[in-house]
C-alpha cells in the first residue's frame, strides 16, 4: 500500500529528476512525521528498523542532498557553546563560511507566540545565517540571494 508521503515523494522525485529509492524514501517519510529537529544519528536509528543495511554515511549523504534542494532545513552551528558578552534578548547573524558571530538588536514588532512565552522562557534569540561582508569580499561575489523565503520579504 502506498501512503500519502510516498506518493508526494515520488511526484517530487519525478520533478527533480531523482530516483525514488527506498532509502530516500525511508529518511523523508520519517522526517515528515517528525518536528523534533532530529540529528543523523536519530535518522539513521530510525531509519534502520525498516532498512537494517543502511549506513550511517548513506542517511548522511541523504540529508545532505535534501538540504541542497531545499526539501528540508539543516540548523547548523548549534553544537559548540559560545559565550556572549550582551545579556538580554537580541539577534545573532552568522557567518556560515568563517563562523564570525555578530549581534543585532532585538527587531521591533517581532511577536512570539504566546503559548511559547509561557514555557519558562530563559533565552531569547534570532539566529540569522548568511555570509559576512568580509567572507563575502573575498570570494568576489554578493551573498546569494534566498531572502525570499522568509517572513519579512513574503507579498504583502
Ligand atoms: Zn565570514
Ligand atoms: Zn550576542
């Protein structure tokens, strides 16, 4: 029998030209039914009780070339403690080439939801990633334009 996901799987594939491999598959169904923002080793544990060969490397490469065309979102750079002098809330623009860190003031009339509010909240941010002018310099060219996925640039 073919679920749902399956079948929107296989029109995606059909769409970028992709083979619909069962590993595919396996990773981007179990991602569907997942909002806890797994890590590869979630992925691949669960992934292995419907496909025990599969190797961590495979679920890895599938991740990977997931993000590349933007069926799924990779948080990166939350793995190593950093340690900020500026208490209080306020953004963070990353640089995803050098790492460089840099802060931005709170935006005005940005609203959180509520029901998040109420959770016992400790820390407050926005976490922009991009590329930083200098790293932007050095490779000659502009930062590659994606702004239109995010809220601020939607039509009004
Ligand atoms: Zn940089
Ligand atoms: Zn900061």
């Amino acid at each position: 029998m073919q679920t749902a996901t399956h079948a929107e799987f296989l029109k995606l594939c059909r769409k970028i030209g992709w083979k619909c491999t069962s590993q595919r598959l396996a990773v981007y169904e179990f991602l569907q039914g997942n909002h806890a923002h797994p890590d590869v080793d979630t992925v691949w544990f669960a992934v292995r009780s419907a496909l025990p060969t599969i190797t961590r490397e495979s679920v890895y490469r599938i991740l990977n070339e997931f993000t590349e065309m933007g069926i799924i979102g990779r948080l990166d750079h939350i793995d190593n403690a950093r340690y900020d002098s500026r208490v209080g809330a306020h953004g963070h623009f990353i640089c995803g080439q050098c790492g460089e860190i840099s802060d931005f003031d709170w935006p005005e009339g940005a609203v959180i939801p509520p029901e998040m509010l109420s959770r016992g909240v400790s820390h407050m941010e926005i976490r922009l990633v991009g590329i930083c002018r200098r790293c932007a310099a050095a490779t000659g060219g502009s930062a590659p334009s994606q702004a239109n996925d995010f809220p601020n640039n939607q039509p009004k």
